[in-house]
C-alpha cells in the first residue's frame, strides 16, 4: 500500500513539473548560449572579443576577469570586436564611532564599457555596470587592507559578470 502510494505521488510531482515548464514552450523561451538563428553561437562571439588593456592593477584585475568569462583561453588571435573599459572606484566611511573613526566602508566600483566593431569602430553597444561591496575598518591595519582588497575583488567579479551578461544578450538578440 505505501509502495504503491510513493509511485502515485512520484507520478503526480512529474506530471505537475512537466505542466508547469509547458507555457515556456510557446513563449519563445530560449536559452542564451545555444546559437541563434543565423547559427552563430553566442560562446563564439564572446570569444572574439579582444579586452583593451587597463592602466593600473584594478584595470588589470578586472581584465582578467572578463577575459576568463568570455575567452579562457586568452585574447584572440584575429578578434572581430573590441571591448573598451573605464573604471571609477569611490570610498564611502560608514559607521563613525565617538572618536570620528570608521569602523565600515563602503566601496563603489563602475564600469562604462563599449563594445566596438573591430575593423570599422562602430560602437554596438555601450554601457555602465555598477558594484556596491562593504568591509569591516579593523584596529590592524593589515586586516583592513586585506578586507578591502576581498571587497574590491568582489566588486570586480560582480561587475565582469555583468558585463559578460550584457555582452551574451546583446549577441543572442543580433
């Protein structure tokens, strides 16, 4: 008796499943790396993408990152497009005790970017992506350096997958 209920039920859960992923079917639902109509795949046109270079370690940072989701295997030899970057980072103090020191911080990064077209520099698609991560202010100076450097590694990652979000949906619709 119980064996037999397990089985119904077991029934039911993927009859309600199947129903419920049912109006997807006829919404043009697609997913966003399977290729597109012209049969392009939106993973190959990422990886055509060539990342200019950024000035300081943040920039170089944040290269790195974007470069690992849209090409791991490093920039492109003949790229068709080029993804243009300007960083800002600001520092907001939080949480001032009686003796005017902070104990959080508040760290800011944006990203403008602008995707270009590699032999005829028509701009296809621009943009600004923005990261907002907190830290803890320690007595140890070290550990405050340390908390602020996961922060800011924390905002670059957020805002490269965003980007790369972007630059995925921007090629699914072309």
């Amino acid at each position: 008796m119980e064996k037999s209920r397990r089985r119904f039920c077991e029934k039911i859960g993927r009859i309600t499943a199947a129903a419920a992923l049912l109006p997807l079917a006829g919404c043009g639902f697609q997913p966003l790396y399977a290729e597109n109509d012209a049969g392009q795949a939106v993973a190959s046109e990422l990886a055509a993408i060539r990342i200019q270079p950024l000035r300081d370690r943040v920039g170089q940072q944040m290269h790195n990152f974007l470069r690992d989701r849209l090409n791991p295997n490093g920039q492109p030899v003949s790229p068709n497009y080029q993804l243009r970057l300007r960083l800002e980072e600001r520092l907001s103090e939080l949480g001032v005790r009686r003796d005017e020191t902070a104990t959080r911080a508040n760290l800011k990064l944006t990203a403008e970017f602008s995707l270009l077209e590699e032999g005829s520099g028509n701009q296809l698609l621009t943009g600004r992506s923005t990261s907002t991560t907190s830290y803890d202010i320690l007595e140890n100076p070290f550990a405050s350096t340390i908390s602020e450097r996961d922060a800011r590694e924390r905002a670059l990652r957020e805002v490269a997958d965003d980007i790369q979000t972007r630059l995925a949906v921007y090629f699914k619709s072309v």
